[in-house]
C-alpha cells in the first residue's frame, strides 16, 4: 500500500485546514471539512476489505450509501491537522443501509468524527441531488461574515446585494447568493435539516453569529467561494463606517452577469 499521508486528498485537506486557520477562523476546536472521496481513489491507500470500526449515525444516510468521506474528528484543533491528518481526522465508509459509517483510518479508539457530522452529509446529498460533480463541504468560523450577521438584517436578498455590490467579481462567483437560516444550536439536530435545504438553492449558507457551510466540486473551489464572501464582508464592515461610498448598481449588476453569462438570483435581482 502507498503513504497515504502523501496522498493528493489528505494534502489538499490538511492543506486548506491550515490556511483557514492561519486564516484566523478557526480557533480552538472551531470548523470542520469534509471530503467524498473516490474509491479509486482510496484503493492504492487503504484495503478496503477490512472492516472499521462502527460509529453510529444521527440521520439516515443511505443516499450515500458505500461512500468513502474525509473528515475532520470531533473536538480536533484545525491547527493540529496538518502536523498530524491521522489523529485529528478520519476516512469513514457509510453502510448500506445509511443507519452507521465505518471508521476505516484515523483517530483513535473511542475517538469520533465531527459533532457536525449530520450536516456534512445531510448537505452532500443535497448537493449531490443538484450536481454530480459535488465532493466538498467546508463549516468554518468566517470573522467578518461572523461580524456582518451581527449588524445587518439576516434577509437573503439585502445580504447577497451588499456582498454583490462591493466587488466586480461577486456576482460571477455567487450568482445565487448567500443562503441563511436562522440562528440555531449547533450539532446533530435542526441545523444540518435547515443547512441541506438551503445548500440545494445557495452554494454558502450563513449559520448567523456562528459562521458558514460551503460547498464546491473540489477543496479550492469550496475555500475559493468562502474567501471571496468573506472579503466582502470585510469590506462592508469596513465601508460601514465612512459615509457616501459606492457601490455597484443593478444595472451593472446585470451587465456582469450577461458578460459572464451566469444567470443570478430571480428573487434578488431583475
Ligand atoms: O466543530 O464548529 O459548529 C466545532 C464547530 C461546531
Ligand atoms: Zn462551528
């Protein structure tokens, strides 16, 4: 079998956990990630004739039924998982029947994945049901976007155009906007319900006074989105404080999206 330490996904993973917490989101135990990874992928790595060890699940799962899925253990520091992606991380095979996963590498006896292990995978099927190509989900503790759910109204429409209308680029990458519940307890409960029927529409769902879940085909795709939003939200809260300043209008809003002909939110803009 091949190292799997080197392999391209834990380098990717342990990699963009790093930068999110040199990022400063992430501080202590906060965020996690996870990765649906390829059979093919796993096989050079892991024999996947052997059984795991069983961790029971919170939601039925068997929509991912036989998926193999990085992700971050619970309790684990991101700022330890790159020094060491085998004990604060673990590669889990979901059953047959979606009721449990097998923990197939990483942590240690007793040890468990993410306590937002309901929402990683409540929010893959959803993604999966609207694109195939779907594999990333990342939960992390955005500062500026933290800030921002503190001080503007947590509407969809007036969050996403304030976003929109502070960089050129927005739009292109968030055509539909920003997604939000409502403020939640974290966990295995309601949150992870409210973030997989919100992720079908919103690529980034907002977790008000908490943070955000994004999705992405890819590991850069899914940080590439968060980093964007947040700048935007670093601006805004920046801007706020100087009055008369500009912002990108409606009608160059549309003239955006047609020359880069993504179609954005009906609901937000005409
Ligand atoms: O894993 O961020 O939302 C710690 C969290 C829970
Ligand atoms: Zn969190």
């Amino acid at each position: 079998m091949k190292n799997i330490l080197e392999s391209k996904f834990i380098q990717e993973f342990s990699n963009v956990i790093d930068r999110m917490y040199l990022n400063g989101w992430d501080e202590r135990n906060a965020g996690n990630v996870s990765y649906l990874l390829l059979e093919e992928e796993l096989s050079p790595y892991l024999d996947l004739s052997k059984k795991g060890r069983v961790h029971q699940l919170q939601i039925d799962a068997h929509k991912l039924a036989g998926k193999y899925v990085l992700v971050t253990g619970s309790g684990k520091y991101f700022r330890n998982v790159k020094g060491n992606p085998e004990a604060n991380s673990c590669i889990i095979r979901i059953s047959q029947c979606g009721t449990h996963a097998e923990i197939l590498w990483g942590l240690k006896e007793g040890e468990v994945p993410t306590s937002e292990l309901s929402t990683h995978l409540s929010s893959h099927i959803a993604r999966l049901e609207v694109d195939d190509t779907h594999r990333v989900i990342i939960h992390t503790h955005a500062t500026y976007l933290n800030i921002m759910s503190a001080v503007v109204d947590l509407d969809e429409k007036n969050f996403t155009k304030a976003l929109w209308g502070l960089n050129t680029e927005n739009i292109i990458i968030f055509p539909e906007g920003i997604g939000i519940i409502p403020w939640e307890i974290p966990g295995n409960g309601l949150i992870g319900k409210n973030t997989a029927n919100k992720i079908k529409t919103y690529k980034i769902v907002l977790w008000p006074l908490h943070g955000v879940v994004a999705s992405g085909e890819t590991v850069d795709s899914a940080f590439g989105l968060i980093e964007t939003v947040e700048k935007a939200a670093m601006m805004y809260i920046v801007i706020n404080n100087y009055s008369n300043y500009k912002t990108i209008n409606d009608e160059e809003l549309i003239k955006l999206a047609s020359a880069f002909k993504v179609t954005p939110n009906k609901e937000f803009i005409k």
